[in-house]
C-alpha cells in the first residue's frame, strides 16, 4: 500500500508502507473482554506486580482464559532481549530480576485456584544463565505453595547456555515443558532472527535426554507463507526429538510494524494439519486459529497424560 502527503511546498510526497493488513475472517472474530472473572484476574495480576503474555502478546484468548481465572504468567520482567517479527513483547534493555516474583506466582495459583498453571518469559540473554535459575524458584515456590498444581513451562532457547539450563529447570521437576518452533526453517531469518530452528530442536532433545518421561510440548504460527509439505517436515523433527504435544494456530498481526499474515488458514485445514500430526504420533494436538500454547492448557495436559497411560498399557 502506498500513502501520501503534502510536504512543506505543498507537493505530493508518495510513502510506500507494508501491504494493508487483512480483515479478519468470522472464525477467529472474539468478543471483547468484560466479565466479572476477567477484571478480577485483572485485578490480582496487578496487586501481585505479575505480567502475563496473554496482555503483553495481546492474545485473542483473554475473555475467555481469564474468566475462567487461567493466567498465564511471564516471568523475568516485561522487556525482552530479542525482537522477533511476529512478538507483540517489548523490546529493550530489561530492568532488574524482581526477587519476589516466585512467591507472587505462587501466591496468585493459589488465589486462582489452579490445578495447572502455565509459566513462560520473555529472553533474557543479559543474565548468565539467561534466566534459568528464576525458573527454578518460581517451579520451587510453586510446588511449596501448591502442591497439588502441575507446572508446565514455556521457555526461551537459553541461547549459549541450553545445556545447562535445561539440566537445571529439568531438575526442579516441571510436568511439561513447552519450547515453540514458531514456524518453518526457512522463515526463521525474517521471522525470528535472534533464534535458531535446529538450536531448538536440541533444546527439546535435550529435555528429553534428563527426563524421558516428562511431557514435551511445541508449537508452531501458520499464516506466515509456509507450504504445506514444510510444516508436515516440522511435524516430523519434532517426532524426530520425541516431542509429546503439538500445537498450530493461525499468527495474527499484532499491530502494522509487525510481519503481515500471508494466509488466514480454514478452521478446515488446521482440521487436515491435526489429523496428520495424530498420524505421526503425538500424545496430543491443538490445532485451530485460535489455538494457542497455553489455550486449554489444563484440559490439554489431563488428555495427553491419559493418551500416555493407555499407550503404556497397550505396549504392556
């Protein structure tokens, strides 16, 4: 799209922009947040000094999860290290680790009343361990204060310090842990430039390495221009490092700087991409527009731990 204005001469100036973003279609339209439940999530996220990536990555999802009092907490402040083209997260020089950020997300489980609480950040590659150790409190907190919650995970790349992160937070005895792909090889210098895909892929070997048994989760955008044979090859690395749970939904753009959507996706082919990832054999799949990484997080969590107790018995 190309826009126009009058300079100081009064003559006619031609500004190219990105091309003008696509209007949503009806599948993935959502009512605007104002229910009683969603004001107090709100409410306590504020009094408790948390940020949550359902605010700070404007997702769609947020009526929905927060009436239901599911919050998913970011940890590590609200200032990312990185600027990848499809975040909505702030970008910059990040402030101090606040201390007693572990006891708070401890504090609103338990307010909350959470039987599974989902706990991403944003990256950290100013602190050694890039942020690894907060994990650990924050899994350790949880685990004195709610005992009965499970903990899943959605972590950074670590990047330069993978092993040793991962061994630590791996340690500390989460029930999932989530890192996202976020999309295809071949977009990965456009769309996220600070990461690296194979780098990734280790991180979930690696996971996996520690602790056969804890449940690995990842997930991918679509919408960004990838084919179709692209993300049934990521499909199968991520089987390749024996990750339990796939999750695909359709990128939204945050706001105009950010990588336009190529493609609105059908609520049928994301139908199509999940009967492929079941075939490949993942525990469990999200699939839809509106899917998310810690969309249903909690329902989604009880199906996979069941899909692997019935394979188990199957095997036995």
């Amino acid at each position: 799209m190309t826009t126009a204005y009058l300079d100081s001469g009064m003559n006619k100036v031609l500004t190219s922009t990105q091309p003008p973003r696509q209007r949503k279609p009806d599948w993935i339209r959502v009512k605007a947040p104002v229910s009683k439940g969603y004001q107090n999530t709100r409410k306590l996220m504020r009094e408790l000094g948390l940020n949550t990536v359902c605010e700070e990555a404007a997702c769609p999802n947020i009526g929905e999860c927060w009436t239901r009092k599911h919050a998913t907490v970011m940890i590590l402040g609200d200032v990312c290290t990185r600027a990848c083209a499809f975040c909505n997260v702030k970008t910059g020089m990040p402030r101090a680790v606040d201390p007693l950020e572990p006891e708070h997300v401890a504090m609103a489980a338990a307010e909350l009343g959470l039987e599974h609480i989902v706990v991403t950040s944003v990256d950290r590659d100013d602190l050694p361990d890039g942020g690894a150790g907060h994990f650990v409190k924050v899994i350790e907190a949880l685990r004195r204060t709610t005992p009965a919650t499970t903990i899943e995970i959605l972590t950074p790349d670590f990047r330069g310090k993978m092993r040793a992160a991962v061994e630590a937070i791996v340690a500390a005895g989460p029930d999932v842990y989530n890192h996202n792909l976020e999309t295809v090889p071949r977009l990965y210098p456009t769309i996220r430039p600070g990461a690296r895909y194979y780098a990734s892929l280790r991180l979930l070997e690696e996971v996996k390495a520690h602790d056969p048994a804890i449940f690995t989760k990842s997930g991918i955008m679509l919408g960004l221009g990838e084919e179709r044979l692209e993300v049934h090859q990521v499909m199968d690395d991520m089987r390749s490092a024996d990750v339990d749970f796939l999750t695909m939904g359709q990128y939204l753009q945050p706001t105009p700087k950010h990588a336009s959507v190529i493609e609105f996706v059908t609520p049928a082919a994301f139908d199509a991409y999940g009967a492929i990832a079941r075939a490949k054999g993942f525990l469990q799949v999200a699939s839809s527009p509106l899917t998310r990484s810690s969309y249903h997080a909690g329902d989604d969590f009880r199906q996979m731990r069941a899909a692997r107790e019935a394979r188990l018995a199957r095997g036995a």
